[in-house]
C-alpha cells in the first residue's frame, strides 16, 4: 500500500511538473510571438516613411531614378514579406541597402540636405531605426530563452512531446543611424 502511495504521489509530481512546464512554453510563445508584432509594427512605421522619402528625394534629384526605383522596391518586396525571421531579415536588409543608398545620393545634393522636410523625415525614419532594434533584440533575447528551454533537459523533454521547437532569430543589418551620422573634422 506503502509502495502505490509512493508510486502515486512520484506519478502526481511528474504531471504538476509537465503541466508547469508546458505553461511555461506557451507563456514563452506568446511572449515571442507578441515581440514579433511589435517588430512588425516598427517595420511598417518605417515603411510608411519611405514614400515621403522617396518623394522629396524625387523633386531635387531628378537624375537619380535608379536609387529611387530600387528603394520603392525593395520597400514593396519587404513589406509584402510574411515569411519567417530569416525571409524578414532577408528583405530587410536589401531594403536598407537601397536607404543608404538613397540617403548616399541625397549628400550630393546640398539644398535638398538643407530641407527641412527632408532633415525631418532623415530624423523620423532615424528614430524608427531605433526603435526596430530595440525591438528587435526584446525579440531575439525572448528567443534565445525560449530556445535554450527547448534545448535544455528536461524541459527538451515536454518540447518534443507537445511540439514546441525552435524559433528563428530575427537578424538585419546595423540601423541606418551609421549610414546618416553626422561627420566632424577636427583638422586646422
């Protein structure tokens, strides 16, 4: 009797132990899946941005319809992607080559760096840069925990019998903030 009590109360242990831990999972996925809307949501401040970049840009530098056509580009692609971490980052970065891009051109063309709107929406769109790599790295640190309970025993235990598996990190170039940073000269 002595012996199925025991058998019972090792047995009730386990199940609080599993319950306890699958709730931890789904607590951690929804952690993560809400950093991810929060990333989206920079992301798409950012796209909205761009349009009105694009068009400043457009009515000093006439010439330049290679740099502007490939941003309004990859701004489609990037914000058409609703694929995984990785296709997200993929995009991303094409879409802040094409911006330093942009913002390369734009130093050739002193009036068009004296206008306000246009100083603005580099300050704006600076500020959303920001604010998607803080967002991006809340993401990737909720990952990082997530991950290393899927991989860790003997939470890897419960994470293979409920489905739980790896997510992706969200990994995109530096924020245009070092493409767009003022220079000094210090030489007499």
């Amino acid at each position: 009797m002595i012996v199925i009590l025991g058998l019972g109360g090792v047995f009730a242990v386990l199940v609080v132990a599993v319950a306890v831990s699958y709730n931890r999972f789904v607590r951690q996925r929804q952690l993560i899946d809400n950093a991810w809307a929060n990333v989206d949501t920079e992301l798409r401040r950012r796209y909205d941005l761009i349009p009105n970049l694009v068009e400043t840009v457009r009515g000093y530098a006439h010439h330049e319809r290679a740099a502007l056509e490939a941003l309004t580009q990859a701004r489609s692609q990037a914000a058409g992607s609703n694929g995984s971490p990785v296709t997200q980052a993929a995009d991303e970065n094409v879409l802040i080559s094409a911006l330093r891009g942009l913002l390369a051109v734009a130093e050739a063309y002193p009036d068009l760096e004296a206008n306000e709107g246009f100083l603005d929406l580099q300050r704006q769109l600076v500020a959303t840069e920001d604010r998607i790599q803080a967002a991006r790295r809340f993401y990737n640190n909720n990952v990082r925990d997530y991950n290393t309970r899927v991989q860790s025993v003997p939470a890897n235990l419960v994470a293979r019998a409920f489905g739980f598996n790896e997510r992706e990190y969200f990994e995109i170039d530096d924020a245009l903030t070092t493409a767009s940073a003022p220079t000094a000269s210090f030489e007499h």
